[in-house]
C-alpha cells in the first residue's frame, strides 16, 4: 500500500477537520463500493466446507493434533475453528 500525502489531493479545510480526530498519524481510507473478502472468489466457501469438515472429523473422534497434520493448520487454527463451528451451531 502506498500512502498519498494529504496536503496533495485534500483541500485544507478537510485536513484541519481531520487533524482535530487523528494528527500525525497514518489512516487508512476505505474505497467506495468495495467488495467484501472472498465475494469474488470460492475462497470463502472452500474454506467454509473444509471447517465444516474438520468438525465433523473432530466430533468423529479424530484429535486436534492429527485434524493439525493433516489440514496443515496450528493447533491453534484447529481448535480455532472447532471453536467457531460449535458457536455457529449454538447459534442457529
């Protein structure tokens, strides 16, 4: 990411309003219309499915360690997503 100097593309009524909230500091802009993460791709659902997969294989008694070898993910990662399946079937 590059970042713009403001003085350049602002008028400075707006960087006098800005400074007020943030001065000094770098802040991130969002664009307009962007696309929320994995809109554009089948990212978000591989990824989906494969933790739904991964909670079926937990549930069938496979243990975290093994779940972490085979999917090539942390310990972290797995109990991780362990963590966020249960809390999405509790909340449905």
């Amino acid at each position: 990411m590059s970042y713009i100097n403001a003085e350049k593309v602002l008028p400075r009524e707006l960087i006098d309003t800005i400074q007020q909230y943030v001065s000094g500091k770098a802040i991130y802009i969002p664009s307009v219309g962007k696309k929320s993460w994995g809109s554009q791709t089948d990212t978000k659902e591989y990824l989906h499915k494969r933790n739904v997969q991964i909670y079926i294989e937990y549930k069938e008694g496979a243990s975290i360690d093994e779940l972490a070898n085979d999917y090539a993910l942390s310990e972290k990662s797995i109990k991780r997503i362990i963590r966020g399946i249960r809390k999405s079937e509790l909340n449905d």
